[in-house]
C-alpha cells in the first residue's frame, strides 16, 4: 500500500485486494477475515479468487471495472501515452486503432 501510495498518480485511484490461491483450504497463509479487513483500512475492494480452479477469476475484473465506470472522475483521467477513458475518437480515424 505505501508503494501505491508513492507511485499512483490518478486521484481517486480504485484499489482491491486479490486474495488467490483459495483452493488451498488449510494451507492458506491469510484467513478470509484478515483480507476483508486489510483491505477495509485501506479502502480496497475484496475478492477471493483462485486461477487454478477458475474461482471468482472474472468476478475481480468485473467488479474493478463496475466500480471504476460508476466512478465519473476517472472515466476523464488522463491515462499512459493521454488515452482518455470514456473519450470517443474524432475524425476520419474514428473507430480505428492507434497503437
């Protein structure tokens, strides 16, 4: 959190805390209620999620996406290389890619 604290340049930023690896039960270094309650102290989102069984993988990414359109100032951020979220391209190159 103190390096996202030092190098995060969006204000407003939406963090979350990814608890992985839930598949395995016993051998869990963090317990359910540690991370909902790291995360609440830092103002994070939560989710348990766990690649390998493919548990609640997608959940986190729509749930980070859901938060951040449902956050107005970020949508006009300007992001790496000034790509607006939320900014409709203009012009004759409108609706194609320029990367």
């Amino acid at each position: 959190m103190r390096e996202f604290d030092i190098y995060s340049t969006v204000e407003g930023a939406i963090k979350m805390v990814v608890a992985n690896k839930v598949d395995l039960g016993s051998q869990r270094q963090v317990s359910s209620e540690e991370g909902h309650e790291f995360a609440r102290r830092h103002g994070c989102l939560f989710v348990e999620t766990s690649a390998r069984a493919n548990l609640a993988v997608a959940q986190a990414f729509e749930e980070l996406l859901l938060k951040i359109l449902d956050t107005p100032a970020l949508l006009q951020t300007t992001a790496v290389g000034g790509v607006k979220l939320g900014a409709a391209p203009a012009g004759p190159q409108a609706g194609a890619c320029s990367c």
